[in-house]
C-alpha cells in the first residue's frame, strides 16, 4: 500500500494531550479510482450513505490506494482526533487522521483567510517528504508522534524550613567579623526546584596551633606558615579563597602538647587578628580535656559570634554550651553517624542548656568516600528529609568534617598496597578530588558548611556547589553535536 | 513496585508451601518478592502450571519496579540500568548501579583504538573482597561515515564489553548494528529529527535506544511515548547534560524532575536516565587535569541524583577510582550491613609463631585491617568475629563483640591456641580494650591490646612482636 507522499511528511508541530483539534471546513477526497465523492461530517464520513471512520478503514483495507490525490479543502471540516483510538488502521489515521487535520487547520486558516476555497494535495502544491526513508524503514509504526506533556509537582510533605544561622558577628553585630556567613534556611533537599535554596554552601579551611603531620598534597601548600596560626588563616582566606577558618587547638591533647586552656585561647586571639571572617574554634577530641579548652576559647572570643567545636554526647557538653551562651557564640552539635543520637544530643542543648534555635550547627559525622561515606551520606539525607518533613529536633544547617577523605588510603598513598588493582596513577591528583567528591556527596545530601584543607578541593567544590546553586554564570555551552566533539 | 506487603504477593502464590523455592512457606517467600530478594521465576508451581498463569502475569506486573529496567550488551559483561522503585536509597535501596562507559572515536588509529578499549575493561578496584570495575564503551562517530563507523565496532565488539553507539545519523548506526549483530548495543540516540529512522531501527534489530531531547521534557516524554506506543520496550531518556553555569543547574533539575514523576507513577517516562559527564571537555577548560576533575564532579552529581548510565572520558585514575567507588556508595544495600563470613584468615604466610589477632566480620573495617597487614608484610592469622556485620567500636558499644563471641569464633574455626601457636597470644583492637580482662578469662591467653587504628599496626609490631615472656 502506498500513498502520496505529501502526506508521509511530518509537520512541526506540537500539541497537548487532552485537547482536541476540531478543524472546521469541508473536506473533499477524490480517490484515484472512483469519482468525485463528498465526505463531510465530525468525524464521520457521508459518502452513499452514513459511515463511520472505522468502516472506511474496513472498506479501503483491501484496496490498493496508490494514493490520495486532490484532497481540496471547501468550506468546513470537523475532525475530532480523540475519535481515532483503538483498533483503528494507522494507515487511514495518517490519511485521513492526525497530519491531514493539521494541515487541513493550516489550509483552512489560509481559506478563511483569503475567502476562497484552497485545495491541498495537489503534487505541485505539497512540500516533498522532508527525511529521506529508504524504504525499508518506513514501517508504519512510527508514523506520528504522539503528544506528551511532563508534569512535575512538588514535594507536599516538605512543609518545615530548616533553621537559619549565622556565624560571626560584624560591628553591626557587636564584633570585629568582616562579614558574617549564613546558613540553612532551606525549605527542599539541596538544589532542587522545589523551593528557592536561600544560602550557599560553605567552606572553612583548618587551621592547626601546632605543626602536624599531613599528606604530602595537602603540606606543600602549607608547608612554610605551619608554625605560625595567624600566617596560617591569613593564607587560607587571601590565597584559598576560605570563607571561615578553623582553629584546632590539639596541642591541647595530654598526650600531644598538654597545652594549658589559657595558653590555647591565645592562639584564638592570634587568629582573630590576622582574619576578619568568622572563625570556627575546635578542640582537640579529647573529652577531658575539651570543655575546659573551650570555654576559655569561647571567654576570649566573646562577641565574636564563633562556632565552638563541638558539643558531644561522651563530654561535658552542658559546660560548652553555656560558654557559648554566654560569650555569644554558636554551638557545633556532633554525634557519630546515628540520627536518634543527633537528636538526643540536640534536645539535650535546646532543653537542658537553653541553646536557642538560631545557634545549634550539627556535625552528624563524615566517613570518606570508600571508607562508610554511604552511611555519612544517608545518615545527613535522612536528617534533613526528616527535618523538612517536620522534626523539629532536626531543622538545623550541618557541617562536615570533609578533610576525613585524607584519611583513605586511595587519597595519599603512593600506590595501590594491592598487586591487582589497576594502577593508582599519581597521587598528588587522587587526594583533592577524594576531598572534593566526598564533600560533594555530602553537599548533595544537606550538608551546609565544609571544613576542608587542600585549595584545590575547596576551589572545585565551591565551583561545583555554586553551580548548582546556580550562582555561577557562564557562557552556555552548545552540547547538542557533543558527539563529534574534539576531546 | 505497586504493591508492598508479603501478604498482598501472597494472594497470587499457590499457597501450597510446597518448598521448592526454597522457602518452608508461600509467605515467606512473598517477603522475599516484597523485598525484592526473590523472582516469580524462583516459584516453579506459579510458573508451570496453567491455572496460575493469570496471577503469575498480574503478580509480575504488580512486582514490577517503578522505572523500568534495561540490559544493554550480552554474556556475562551484560549490564542491566534502571529497576529503581524509591527515590531515596534508606527507602529501600537503589538496584543496578551507575554504568561507566568510555568514549572512543571512530577516526582514532587501530592500535590506540584497541588499547584503550582493553584498558576500559581490564580496570580494576579493589574494595571489599571484590573488586569495582568499568562498564561498557561509548563508539562516538566523529566521522559520520557508516564505513568507518562499522570498522571501528568491530574492533570494539572482539574485546567483549557492552557498547553504546553514538551517532545522529541512521545509516551510520544501521551500520553499526550489522557490523555487531546479537551484542545487543544500546542506540544513542533518536532525536525530534531523526526519530522515525532510529526508532524503526530499534525495532528492526530489538536493542535499546535512548531519546534525547535537550532541556525539554515534553519533548523527551513525546518520543518516549511514541516509541513506546510503537513496541519498543527498552528505552533510554537523554534529557542533556550541560556542564557549566545555569545550564547544569536546569540539567540537575531535569533529572530529578524525570526521576520523581517516573518513581511516583508516570510511566510514560519511568525509564532509566543518561548524563553526559562528557560534556565538561566542551566547556573549555583548558587544563585537562582540571577538566578530568570537573567531569569527575559531574559524574558524582548524576550518580547519586539518578543518572543510571554515564558517557565519560577520562581514563585518569584519578578520575575512574572516585567514580566507581561513587557508584557503590550510592548503589549499595542500606538495609544489610556488609560482612564477611566469620572464620580465620590467612594474611601472608602465617607459622606457630606468627601473631594471632581478631576484628569484626564488617566488611569496611576487616579488609582495612587485612591490607594494613599484608600490604606491610606482616605474616599473621586474623579472625574476623561475627558482629552482625558491625564495625569494633560500635559492636564493643551494642554488645555484639563481647569475650563469649570472641571465644565461640575461635571454636567454630576450629583454630586451637594451645596447639597452632606457641605463643597463646591474642592481639585485640585498641577499641576493644575493655574486653582485655574477660578474655584473658574465657580463652585462658595472654591478650595484647592493639592500636585504636589499624594503619598503626606496624609500628606495634616492631614494639610489641614476638611478646615478652
């Protein structure tokens, strides 16, 4: 069976599901062997007598059309195309159906237009088939594209705003800050089109109060200020771009320098001079030892606005948290991968200490990327769908130990300990991009604020979350020939 | 899945608790279809006898996943995408992870053709007793000469791994396709041009195709639902990756967009989705460190928000080995701990006098202290303590490592202290050093209280081995 060509184009078109292209005019068809006869109608076809569509389907399924030749357009035509569905010939509906009534709308337009009949399906008059089918191919399956529109709704449960809170105190604020970083306040998972992500991401780069041990990627950057906390941060924010720093007092560890408190909480002062930009203030992980560090940390800083690293269920959190009260800093809520212990823990500092809303941070723990990142990576999605979804104890911005990825292996050993494994290539390139995709991960999860330590690292991730975040404007890229592309 | 409790599958099971599943009863094998641990196929009454044909077909189609599933390629490289019924991986967990595949051209020389193919399927990653590999190939027809095109298939197709043929252009993909027939080749990819030609040859060869229209949905459900409607059954959506500034971000949305219609019931669009991590060599970073970098960004992106086929290009370690650990991180099940079975190993060639030591039978935490061993030589014997499949400070803390479990370990591996060894020394995680006393007591040994940390098991060796009399 063939047909005429004019009707094996497709024409650009485009409609929606659920509406009906009613074209009104009169459609004649002339068939290549019988005479001139009338078929009007919505859709149906009158002919000797009253037919219906699938009956003219019926009636031309034995003959051999060449083709519809002289289809003119005189005066109305209905055509409703919900009336061509099942069990109907694809041949007929291609004929007569979808591709006719589009063009019969456009001859019909052109009559209305001009007043006058205007006849369709003369050879001259039509485009020519525009792809070139051999044809073998041109089965009639693929005859039409069939509508579809994409619908997309949001997400009903997400009804709870995560806290908003800031970090540092400007002069406004009754501090010495530069600036002050903000963050949560989200109403949806990270980047997503649901509600409008009101702060980006953030990066604080560590600072240590004693020279330490490092991989060798991450000490050639830092290798020459290593002994003075002050130079440290200045390098971190001038030349890494840091948004925050943090200082880790671990000197203070008994079994490291048994630095006194008072001595530590010189190095904040130090740190505090040599930058303008919020300061987070860590311990040393000690528990003993921690609070006491801490607070005086917090003493020295006051009205500062710092993020006081960290409360825990296994210290004396009560003693961190009134510190952080009292001398106006916020608090770092940590616990280790368990989403009912962040919540204990959070409860415990709401209710027992009195820690406002808007100066809780949770660190509900990194693993690396290979070394248990899938339970970082839940444990942070559960929590802030959780928050969204209602729980109050939950509604708070986090932070992530991503400097953890320098603990895998895959970040800083030469090579592979295994004969098998294919080659691990240099690995001055495979420790910043563990840095990078685990905290990335974790950006994608709900995590808020990273503290970090390679450059590289932190330039990528802030590229690639401000991305998303959609801050970062760029020259679009045409990928539609991505195919032929020279790489 | 439409369906999500054991006794809603168990309404269309024989109910005869006949066994040969392997299951004592029809319900609890309903669990196991429910929790996607078991196959109608597994029920050979359901699949044999004619009276259950009815409820095995409405059985298979209430177990089916919400996005559909799609093999491409054969034999026992064969990679299946899709499958996924949640959204998020807690939910339940994500099935058949992120595919990598590696593009090469069809202008590339034989010899370096040949190699790089060999390279992306000898990659190999080690992690947790197996080892993560590269998926397929990408064939990209930079030539759009279906002579040249058909070449270069040829060649790929002897290495034996699943391809992706990448062309606009019908006779250069038809070409393709009669250069590898029966590889069952994934077609990249039908277009609002081209799609009548690409469809029909989906058809005509029965493999499966992606639809790609860039940053319109209603576009990529349009040819979806065509092809669809036209017989073809597996089918790839494409809905463009741009790799830089806005266009990214609406490329991010877009497949979340996909993702949560398909997984909430639209299945004119329930298919797996492809991101084009690729793109970033097109956006003119002129380092390609700094490219392969953010390629590797990308890849994260779209692994863990529901790209579930990748084209990428950079074959730098420092790309692929994050890459394939990024997939197993997103793609592995939440809901069972990862365990190795609980015996006593063998690192290196361990003698009488060889230290004795135990960890728990966590996967994580048994194979970071087996190559601390043996990648530092140490010739040792390791018992991994059946835990639950829980790390040493969590289960000291819970109490699935207690000196009872420890001692019953040593039972069940029949290991004797008194008699393998000379010394009747047992080395305990320093994070199980509160055990020390309850042991000394169950075992009747003398227990050395390791590091807090594997990596330091070295230097406690030198200190501490062979102990002190």
């Amino acid at each position: 069976m063939k047909y005429g060509a004019g009707f094996a184009s497709a024409p650009n078109y485009s409609f929606h599901k659920g509406k009906n292209l009613e074209v009104k005019s009169v459609l004649f068809l002339y068939l290549s062997n019988s005479s001139k006869r009338k078929i009007y109608g919505k859709g149906e076809v009158y002919m000797a007598k009253k037919a219906k569509l699938s009956e003219m389907t019926d009636m031309f399924k034995d003959m051999d059309i060449l083709s519809l030749e002289g289809v003119t357009i005189e005066g109305d035509v209905e055509i409703e195309l919900n009336g061509l569905g099942g069990g109907f010939d694809p041949m007929l509906a291609a004929l007569l159906g979808q591709e006719n009534a589009v063009l019969a709308q456009h001859f019909a337009r052109l009559a209305s237009m001009f007043g006058v009949p205007v006849g369709i399906g003369a050879p001259a008059g039509v485009p020519a088939a525009a792809p070139a089918v051999s044809p073998a191919l041109a089965a009639p399956k693929l005859k039409d594209l069939i509508p579809a529109k994409f619908d997309f709704e949001n997400i009903a449960e997400w009804a709870n705003q995560i806290q908003e809170v800031p970090i540092g105190n400007t002069s406004a604020d009754g501090g010495s800050r530069g600036k002050r970083v903000m963050l949560g306040g989200e109403k949806a998972l990270p980047f997503f089109p649901d509600a409008v992500m009101p702060n980006r991401n953030q990066v604080t780069i560590d600072v240590f109060d004693m020279r330490i041990g490092l991989a060798k990627a991450v000490k050639v950057n830092y290798d020459e200020v290593m002994d003075s906390p002050g130079e440290w941060a200045k390098k971190n924010v001038e030349k890494f771009n840091a948004d925050m720093i943090t200082i880790h007092l671990i000197s203070t560890d008994p079994l490291i320098k048994d630095t006194p408190a008072k001595e530590a909480a010189k190095t904040v002062e130090e740190v505090l001079q040599a930058v303008d930009v919020p300061i987070a203030i860590g311990g040393s992980g000690n528990p003993q030892k921690d609070p006491e560090v801490l607070a005086k940390a917090a003493e020295v800083a006051e009205g500062e606005r710092c993020l006081i690293a960290s409360a825990s269920l296994n210290l004396d959190y009560a003693k961190i948290a009134e510190a952080a009260l009292k001398y106006d800093h916020d608090v770092l809520s940590w616990t280790q991968l368990d989403m009912n212990s962040q919540k204990e823990l959070n409860r415990k500092l709401m209710k027992q200490c009195n820690v406002p809303r808007d100066r809780i941070i949770m660190d509900p723990t990194t693993a690396a990327l290979g070394y248990g990142l899938d339970y970082a990576y839940t444990n942070m999605e559960r929590i802030r769908l959780a928050a969204l979804m209602g729980d109050d104890e939950l509604t708070f911005p986090m932070s992530s130990g991503t400097t953890n990825a320098w603990g895998a292996r895959e970040s800083w050993m030469v090579s592979s300990p295994l004969k098998e494994d294919s080659d691990w290539g240099p690995r001055e390139y495979r420790g910043p991009i563990w840095e990078i995709i685990t905290g990335l991960s974790l950006a994608i999860a709900g995590n808020d604020l990273f503290m970090m330590m390679h450059p590289t690292s932190v330039a990528v991730l802030k590229q690639i979350t401000q991305t998303l975040f959609g801050s970062i404007e760029a020259e679009p890229v045409d990928i539609a020939n991505w195919i032929g592309a020279e790489v | 899945m439409k369906i999500n409790s054991p006794l809603e599958a168990y309404k269309y099971l024989p109910q005869t608790n006949c066994g040969e599943c392997g299951e004592a009863t029809c319900m609890a094998f309903a669990s196991k279809l429910i929790d996607r641990s078991g196959k109608t196929t597994d029920c050979s009454p359901l699949i044999k006898e004619k009276k259950f044909a009815k409820k095995l077909a409405e059985l298979d189609r209430l177990l089916a996943p919400e996005i559909k599933e799609v093999e491409v390629g054969v034999g026992e490289r064969a990679v299946k995408i899709g499958g996924d019924d949640v959204l998020y991986r807690h939910k339940l967990t994500f099935f058949n992870k992120t595919k990598m595949f590696f593009d090469v051209t069809d202008t590339m020389e034989e010899a370096a053709l040949v190699e790089r193919v060999k390279n992306i399927a000898n990659f190999k990653k080690f992690y947790v007793g197996r080892h993560l590999l590269l998926d397929g190939v990408a064939i990209r027809s930079v030539s759009n000469d279906p002579a040249k095109f058909a070449a270069a298939v040829k060649k790929v197709a002897e290495v034996g791994i699943p391809m992706i043929f990448c062309s606009f252009n019908p006779e250069v993909l038809k070409a393709g396709l009669e250069a590898a027939k029966d590889a069952n080749p994934l077609l990249y990819a039908a277009n609002k041009d081209n799609w009548k030609e690409i469809g029909e040859l989906a058809l005509e060869y029965n493999v499966p195709v992606v639809v790609s229209a860039v940053n319109d949905l209603d576009a990529l459900k349009t040819l979806a639902k065509t092809f669809a409607e036209a017989g073809i059954k597996n089918i790839v959506l494409d809905p463009g990756t741009c790799p830089t500034g806005k266009g990214m971000k609406e490329s991010f949305s877009n497949f979340l967009k996909i993702r949560r219609a398909g997984i909430m019931g639209d299945t004119e669009i329930a298919y797996p989705i492809m991101a084009l991590p690729f793109t970033a060599w097109m956006a003119g970073i002129s380092d390609p460190v700094s490219a392969s970098y953010w390629e590797t960004a990308m890849a994260a992106v779209f692994t863990i928000r529901y790209g579930d086929i990748m084209i990428l290009h950079s074959m730098e370690p420092y790309a692929t080995i994050p890459e394939v650990h990024m997939a197993e991180t997103i793609y592995t099940d939440p809901r069972t701990p990862v365990a190795v079975d609980s015996k006593m190993y063998k690192v290196g060639n361990p003698t009488a006098d060889s230290p004795v030591l135990f960890t728990t039978n966590f996967a994580l935490t048994y194979y970071t202290v087996e190559s601390d061993l043996s990648s530092n030589g140490i010739d040792c014997w390791l018992l991994a303590v059946n835990t639950d499949g829980i790390g040493v400070e969590a289960s000291v803390a819970g109490g699935q490592l207690t000196a009872d479990k420890v001692k019953d370990a040593f039972d069940k591996s029949g290991f004797d202290l008194k008699k393998d060894v000379t010394h009747n020394t047992v080395i305990t995680p320093g994070l199980a050093a509160r055990l020390q006393g309850d042991l000394e007591d169950k075992l009747s040994a003398n227990i050395l209280v390791g590091p807090m940390d594997s990596g330091r098991l070295p230097g406690f060796m030198e200190k501490n081995w062979p102990p002190k009399k």
